[in-house]
C-alpha cells in the first residue's frame, strides 16, 4: 500500500529566494568598498577641515594613542588631579593643537587666537596629563601608528585620517548589508537618518566614540543580515565581520559591551527562535560568537579592573542623589537628542534650528511607523531600542553623579540610537511601508541628510575660520583661520563623499528592487513568524544542500510584499 504524504508540494518559484552573489555588477564587496571611500572622503575632510584638538576631549585621546602604541596600556601614574594620569609620550607629539583654551567653549572665537606653536625635535619620552589613561587600549593601538614615525600637526592629522579610515570601513559594511537585504530596499535611506551630522563629524575625529557609533551601526545591520537569510548564504564572511565589529566596538568604552549585548538582543528577539536554531549548529556561527565572546570577556575584566577604578573627572555639576539624578537625567532627553543630531566642537556649536527640526520630523517618521505597525514580531527590536535610547542615560549615569556630577553628553547613546533607526526601519518596511518606492524614498531622504550635513560643515568651518557671531559676507574674504590648503579643497573632498554616498545608495535602492525587490526572508508561506515552523512543520532555514544548490541558480521571480500581522 502506497502512502501519500499530506505535505503541499513546493513549488520551485516558492523556495526561500537566493541572496545572490551580485546585482549586476554590484556585488556586496564593491558595494562595501565604495561606500567606504565616499564615507571616508567626508571623514577626511572633517579630519583636515577642523582645527586640532577642536572635538570633544580630543587632546586626552591622542595622548592616550601616542602613550598606547610606546607601550603604556593601564593609564600612566596617578597625578592630584581626580580622574586624570599622567603617561609618557614622545616631546614632538606632546602638545596636540597647542593651547587651544581661547576658543574650547567660545563660539564666538576663531580658532586663530592659538598661539604659535613651537614643535620639539626631541623623541625623548616626556610627562603628559590625560582623562582618558585608563580607557581600553584597542582603539588607541590603531589611530596612534603615525605618531611612531611622525611628528607635530603631520602625526595629529594623520591619526585623524586612520580614524577616519577605520569608521568609513564600518559606513562601508552598511552599504555590504544594502545590497544583500533584498527585503529592505530602502535601508539606506534608514541609514542616511541613522548616521546624523554628529556621527559624521566624530567620524573625522580622535575619539574611541566614532568607532563605537558606527561600528554599532554595522553590528546591527550584519546581525539582521545573518539571522534573517534563510538560505545562511555567505555565512563564514559575514560571521567574520561581525567578530571584528564586536571584537572592536566592545573594546572602545566601558559602556560598549552593554551596547552590543543590547543590539544583537534586539535583533535575535525579532525573529522565532525555532527559525534560526540551526545558526548555533554553523561552524562559522559558533566561531565567530567564540571570538566576539571573548572579545566582550576582555572587555569585561577591563573594565572592572583598570578604568573604573580610575574613574572620572569631576564635573562643576550638582552632585545630587540617585532619585534627583534619575529624572534630572531623563529631562534632559530633549537635549541629548540635539546633541545626537548635532553639537560640534566642545559642544559649543550649534547647527540652525531647520537641522534639528529636519532629523526630529524624519526619525519621528521612522518611529511613528512601528508604532503603528504595532507589536509584532519584527519590531521587537526596534521597540527595546526605542525604550533604551531614552532609559540608559539616566540608568548609567543617576548612581555616579554624586561623586562625579552629570557627565553624560548625547552622544553617548548615539551608538543605542543608529541601531534603533536601522532596526525599526527594517520593520516599517515589512509592515506599513511596503508599497514605497524605495528608490526615490532613498533619494529623497538621501538628498534631504545631505543637505543637513552640508549645513553642519559650512556652520563649524565658519565657527573656526570667523566666529560663530561673524557676518557670513566674512567667509568670502580671507578668514582669520583656514584649514590647510585653504577652505575650497577640503569642501570639494566633503561635496564628492557627501554626493557620491547620495549617489551610491539610490543605485544599491534601484539595484536591489529590479533584482527582485522584496524576496529576501522568508515568506509567511514558508514561515509562520510567530511559531518559527515551515509549511512542511520543520525549521524554517534551508539545508546546507538546498542552500548551496540556490547559491548555483539564476535568480528566480521576485516576490510579492507579504502582509503584515
């Protein structure tokens, strides 16, 4: 007797779709390469348009880079003043920027009142004051190369530019998750709001919190990449750029670690567990979370054990209780929210009004979306992102402020925040977006950031090369300052990153929709979203076999948007 299997038969065109090895001829390690050279051109020229040690703390970072790379690690020896040690650094990089004092805080001050700056010839290892000696050493190890064999403003602007390079690579992995995330066409527009003016300009900068804002960025995207292809195509490369994220990102600040546990939670708890059990049996998946795993241990211990002890440097703030601190803290969030989008040099400059009303309206946008979508699994995330943006800042910082008063400046949560766009945006797709025209919807918002991040530069370069109070008819004459080589080359190099990212992501848009537009997870056909079983009651992931006979076939039809629930 013949038994007949109840199971419906799947058709060929019903499959999980194929991620595809290109589009055309973008494929996802072009498509990486060029959005790091477009993202870098903007990085250099706020690493050459700003004058030096004019970003927040800037001064403390690079001698910690040149203590870190001649070999001091934990922090140097104590000093009498609270929350800073001194290290040893070479006399010719000893003194970034000069004395910078006349214009740190005084918009109204151009950068030129720093005196003349006198660089030793010595590379005889001198005593320097840093805030930041006990901080983890990853990050420093990178950007403080060129202060071995460089010297004076040629070492700064050089660590700057490897700054630069190491969070343009991160820009670049957004734009490798782009073209890969068939169902999300519109991600870059997500990642235009996600990557404010703030981010860009720290992007330039010597601060450990560049790298962890945009390498939280690229987490997010490649977590979701991973975790939401059925086919587990293209595992072993993508695992291994999120082990460098991880690995990177956990070890910038002592929050670090808190924030890649907070962005991949987001994104595991965004998709049935039964659907994605079978990562934990990939060799590449198990590797990679090994080393991102111990990458978070040392992270760990090293906070624990080397920067909290040494602590912070006390604020002129009140140093009020838990409770006071707590609601203090979380009225505040108005203001963290403006520094998120935009306050440059020692937060004393701030962009116009238009700006902040732009980013407020477009991330509103975003956010009013999932709200609407409502509960559903897919925006699980983007909801426990959402709550921690305005939560983590009074969690962490109410039990400090009676020792060290309110330390916390918005772009700390920066890193919270560009996960949560990137995420909820993802999710506004799937449910309330779906009919979009992604291409123009990525050209539109593209356009509209672009133009808020040229605002953002010309409002800074005239802060530094006039005064903030200077009339603007001043910028067409000689200014008391000028960024090296003059103003009108680095503002080109900004205009060709700047455009060229516009350019960039509305051909990812158009590409990945005439590929097949919206095929790229699974559909509710083959997946339930909430119980995690196919139609045939096994795990939703395709076998090792089924994916790597996909990965040989031509792209089939493309799928039509699922409904949303």
């Amino acid at each position: 007797m013949t038994t007949t299997s109840s199971a419906a038969p799947v058709r060929a065109d019903a499959r999980a779709p194929r991620t595809g090895l290109r589009i055309g001829w973008l494929t996802p390690w072009r498509a990486l390469f060029l959005g790091w050279l477009c993202a870098f051109l903007i990085g250099a020229a706020w690493a050459v348009g700003s004058p030096m040690s004019s970003s927040p703390d800037e001064p403390d970072h690079i001698v910690k880079a040149e203590a870190t790379v001649h070999g001091e690690l934990t922090g140097g020896s104590p000093s009498k003043y609270p929350g800073k040690t001194y290290v040893e650094v070479p006399a010719d990089v000893s003194v970034p920027g000069g004395d910078i004092s006349c214009f740190a805080f005084h918009a109204n001050v151009s950068a030129a009142c720093v005196p003349a700056q006198h660089v030793s010839s010595s590379r005889a290892l001198v005593p320097k004051l840093t805030g930041v000696g006990a901080y983890n050493p990853l990050y420093y190890a990178i950007v403080g190369v060129p202060s071995l064999f460089l010297a004076g403003n040629k070492a700064w602007f050089a660590m700057r530019l490897v700054s630069a390079l190491l969070n343009s690579f991160f820009i670049g992995i957004l734009f490798f998750a782009a073209v890969q995330l068939r169902r999300a066409p519109a991600f870059l527009a997500w990642t235009a709001i996600a990557l404010t003016p703030e981010a860009m300009y720290l992007s330039g900068m010597v601060n450990p919190n560049s790298t962890e804002i945009v390498g939280c960025a690229a987490l997010a995207a490649l977590a979701w990449l991973v975790v939401s292809d059925p086919t587990r195509h293209r595992l072993a490369e993508r695992m291994t750029l999120i082990a460098i994220a991880g690995v990177l990102v956990g070890n910038t600040r002592a929050l670090s670690p808190l924030y890649v546990f907070l962005i991949l939670l987001a994104v595991v708890i965004s998709f049935p567990f039964r659907g994605s059990a079978d990562l934990l049996r990939r060799r590449s998946v198990l590797v990679g979370l090994a080393v991102g795993v111990a990458g978070m241990i040392v992270a760990a211990l090293w906070t624990l054990f080397i920067s909290a002890p040494a602590g912070f440097i006390p604020t002129s703030t009140p140093h009020d209780g838990f409770g006071k601190a707590f609601i203090t803290t979380l009225t505040n969030t108005t203001d963290f929210g403006r520094m998120m989008v935009g306050r440059t040099g020692w937060l004393d400059t701030s962009l116009p009004g238009a700006v902040y009303i732009g980013w407020a309206a477009i991330t509103g946008f975003v956010v009013m979306a999932v709200v609407i979508a409502g509960f559903k699994r897919r925006s699980f995330g983007a909801f426990l992102l959402m709550v921690a943006v305005v939560l983590v800042p009074p969690i962490v910082q109410a039990p400090s402020v009676k020792t060290f008063g309110y330390i916390w400046q918005g772009r700390y949560t920066l890193p919270v925040y560009v996960a949560m766009i990137l995420i909820a945006g993802i999710a506004a797709e799937r449910y309330v977006l779906r009919r979009l025209d992604a291409p123009r919807i990525v050209a539109i918002v593209t356009a509209a950031t672009g133009v808020g991040q040229l605002t953002a530069w010309v409002v800074t370069y005239r802060r530094y090369a006039t005064g903030i109070t200077a009339p603007w008819r001043d910028l067409l004459h000689a200014t008391p300052w000028a960024p090296p080589g003059g103003p009108i080359p680095v503002t080109v190099i900004f205009l060709l990153g700047t455009v060229g990212t516009c350019v960039l992501s509305f051909f990812v848009s158009r590409s990945v929709v005439a590929a097949g537009g919206t095929g790229f997870e699974l559909s509710e056909a083959a997946i339930d979203e909430e119980t995690g079983e196919g139609t045939d009651g096994a795990a939703g992931a395709v076998p090792d076999d089924a994916s790597r006979d996909l990965a040989r076939e031509p792209a089939g039809p493309a799928w039509a948007p699922e409904p949303g629930r």
